[in-house]
C-alpha cells in the first residue's frame, strides 16, 4: 500500500495524486472569486503565500533542529512541507463558513497560492541535500520564473479557451472545454517547469470574472457550476480518503509526543507569520482587523497536499529511519490541524462574526418561506386540476429535495448545544405519541390520583383512635 501511495505522489508539484485531485478544487474556487474582493486582497495575500510560507519554514525548522533536536535536513523538509496550507481543507471550511466575502477570498487566495511557495522551497531544500550548496540568487530567480511562469500560462490558455467558447453554443462541449483549459492548463505549466497549480488559479479568476459572466449563456453557466461543484466534492473525498488510508495509527500513537510538539512548533511559525504581515498591511491601509487576523491564524490548517510531498521524497535523499520520522510528523500535525482548528474556527467565527450568522439564517428563512409557499401553490393547483398527478408528484419531488437541502444547511449552522436540545425535544415529542407511553402514562397519572383521594379520605373513628 505505501509503494501505491509513492507512485501515486511522486514527482514535480506531488504526482499524479496532487494533478488530479487539487485542479478541480483551485479552479471551483476562483471561479466564485470577485475581482472586487480579489483587488481588496491581493497584497496581503500574496504576501502570506510567499513570504509567509519562507517565515514558517524558517521558524518550524529552527525549533525542529534546535529545540527537539532532530537533524537538520529533516527539520527543514519537514518546515517546507508543512508550511503552505492545504487548499483541499480551507476551502471546505471556508465554503460553509460565515465569514465577509473579502475574508474568505484573502484565506482562498492564499491556499490557492502558497502551494507553489511551499513546492519552491521543498525543492530547494531537497536539492541542496543532493548537490550541496545552493545559491540564493539562483533559488529566488528559479522560484520567481516559476510563479510567474504559471500566472503567464494560466493567463494565455485562459484566453484562448474564451476565444473558443464564443465559437461554441452547444453545452456538454462548452463544459469539456473547461476541463481541457484546467488539466491543460497544469500539464502545459508543468512540462515546462513552472507552476501548473499557479495556472489553474489563474484559468480559475478569468474564468469567473470574463468568461462565464459575458461570453457564456445562462443555462451553459448552470451547467459548468454544478459540473465543477461536483468535481471539487469529489476531489475533496479523495484528498481526505488519501489521508486516511496513508494514516497509520498504531505508529501515530507511539509518537504523540513529538507530533504535539511540532504541531506547536507549527503553530508559532503561523502567528510569526500571519500576524506581522497582516498588521503591516493594516496600519498601511489594507483595513485587516483582528479578528480577520485571528481567523487566519486558526484558518492556515494543513492536509493532503503536506502528505502528498511527505512521501514523493525520493529514498536516495535522506535515510528510511529519517523518511519515517517525518512523515509521521506531516500525517500527526496534518490530523492534529484539521481536527482542532476546524473546530476552533467555527466556534470563533459563530462568537466573532453575529451579522454573517444572522444573514445566513435570514437567508435560509427566506428559503424556506420560498419552498412553503411553491409547495402549497402546488397543492392548489392540483386541486383546481391545472396539473395531472404525475406532473404533481414530480414537482413536489423537487420541492422536497430542496426543502431538504434548506434542513441540512440549517443543522450545519446550529451549535452543539442547540443540536442537543433539538434531539432531545424530538426524543421526547416522540415518546409522547408512543401510544405504550402514552398507556402507561395514563396508568401512572390514574394511580396517583388514587392514592391522593385515599390520602384525603377522612379516617375512621377507631382506626383514628388506634391511631
């Protein structure tokens, strides 16, 4: 299973595993970016996906090698591995959470960009352990050509793959040629040694502020939404599924301590990096809050994309006892950041950010409001016999499964508390139709009530007396 999971990651920007799966997950993303929010960001962004990945790599390596002790060139692999977060995890949370548009744009930016930063710096780092010393100027021109490379790739397949979609009108084939620009995209951009991710972010925000809105129809945009909306789902499963099956538990377990401690090592270099950068561009106009820093400091999770580089380490660089070592770190700290910052995050964002909640559940109310009334206009019009059963049950099909759709976000948005005492009510609702409940119930109340009129009841004399 480990030689699958080898071949499955290895090679430039995580194999194979990495160009399937993250593509679909860059591109859903951009696409749904607004160039508004986007020039409101773009600075800070930026910069945490670049220079806020070299400080978290420095900060993680130097606390590995000096404080826990561990070598050096494992020390920093391993900061360089797990320094960018995982696009895969932050764009899920940031899907379902309730944050201002700008935010999350800031978070999605970043993940969709410091891929390419943290693959830079891996690189290096691997290579100056193979030919020895590596030159500075050389690492940050190779590193600069291979961001740029991919933005020029991603622009230029971008607009060509417009070109074509106004020559088009039929939708499956219009649909296609979006898959063709994506994977395209990144294959054209890897071939020639620059980022292929850079190029699909890229494909992903011309995609969403040109093409879509003013060259596409409005059933082709319907169409390509949810078709992508289904490839991110499924590109996200995959990446959580590749976690869990290259988690070993038993071996997790025996090195809890070192994984806690370079999961707090992890941690620091996050607030050493968010939290300068952001202030910086907050005292110079950028208008960046604390709470916004907070949230990105909690929000920088890690997950498939560390394990995928984790393991695309070739064995000639560094020993097996040393290979072993640091992916346990990478798969502890990755479990570690998607099991306590996730919640952490929701929590915080419910506590910081009351507007965002109470629009969602406005919107949600107006939703359901909307599905209630289609529902019993239906329910009108077949009783005026302006539709057939057939045709009735089939639009209420519909209706239902949206009306579902509304329940189930609306339970993503309660908290654990209000889960309880919804579960509880419906519990005890239950038991109170239950008709046995109900029976013995009566039974109890019946029996009470006896002995209360035989409490009451005046004694007899002698039974007084005797008394």
């Amino acid at each position: 299973m480990s030689s699958f999971f080898v071949g499955l990651s290895s090679g430039q920007e995580g194999g194979l595993f990495v160009g399937l799966v993250v593509p679909p997950l860059l591109f859903e993303a951009m696409i749904h970016v607004k160039s508004t929010d986007l020039r409101a960001v773009i600075r800070p962004s930026i910069l945490l996906a670049t220079i806020g990945v070299i400080i978290s790599t420095l900060v993680v390596g130097f606390i590995l090698w000096k404080i826990a002790n561990l070598p050096f060139l494992v020390s920093f692999l391993f900061a360089a591995i797990i320094s960018p977060t995982d696009v895969a995890t932050v764009l899920e949370v940031f899907r379902n959470a309730k944050v201002p548009s700008k935010l999350a744009t800031l978070m999605d930016t970043e993940a969709a960009f410091n891929d390419a930063t943290g693959i830079g710096v891996f690189t290096i780092i691997l290579a100056s352990s193979t030919i020895g010393k590596v030159s500075l100027v050389s690492a940050a021109s190779n590193f600069a050509i291979l961001f740029a490379g991919g933005a020029l790739v991603g622009l230029i397949v971008a607009f060509l793959a417009e070109v074509l979609a106004s020559l088009l009108s039929d939708k499956l084939t219009q649909t296609i040629l979006t898959i063709s620009a994506v994977y395209g995209s990144y294959a054209l951009a890897s071939s020639i040694g620059v980022s292929g991710l850079i190029a699909v972010a890229i494909v992903g925000l011309y995609f969403g502020n040109f093409t879509i809105r003013t060259t596409l129809g409005p059933s082709t945009r319907e169409t390509i939404n949810l078709f992508w909306q289904v490839a991110a789902f499924l590109g996200n499963s995959i990446a959580f599924l590749f976690i869990g099956f290259s988690t070993n538990i038993f071996v997790l377990a025996s090195s809890i301590g070192s994984i806690v401690l370079a999961y707090l090592a992890v941690t620091a270099a996050r607030a050493a990096s968010v939290y300068p950068i952001l202030t910086i561009m907050d005292r110079i106009g950028e208008k960046i809050p604390l709470k916004w820093r907070n949230v990105s400091m909690l929000g920088g999770m890690r997950g498939a994309l560390s394990i995928a580089l984790a393991v695309s380490i070739p064995a000639t660089a560094i020993s097996a006892a040393d290979q072993s070592q640091l992916t346990t770190l990478v798969l502890g700290v990755a479990f570690l950041s998607i099991s306590v910052q996730a919640a952490l995050l929701y929590r915080y964002i419910r506590r910081k950010f009351p507007a965002e909640q109470r629009a969602s559940v406005e919107s949600l109310n107006a939703r359901l409001s909307k599905s209630a009334s289609a529902i019993e206009s239906l329910k009108k019009l077949r009783a005026d016999g302006g539709i057939s059963d057939e045709e009735f049950a089939a639009q209420l099909e519909t209706d239902r499964e949206e009306l579902q759709d509304i329940m189930r976000e609306i339970n993503q948005n309660l908290d654990p508390r209000s889960i309880l005492r919804q579960r509880a009510t419906e519990l005890y609702s239950s038991m109170l139709s239950n008709p046995v409940f109900r029976a013995r119930r009566a039974l109890r109340t019946e029996s009470k009530s006896r002995k209360s009129e035989e409490q009451e009841k005046p004694k007899d004399p002698v039974e007084a007396k005797e008394t």
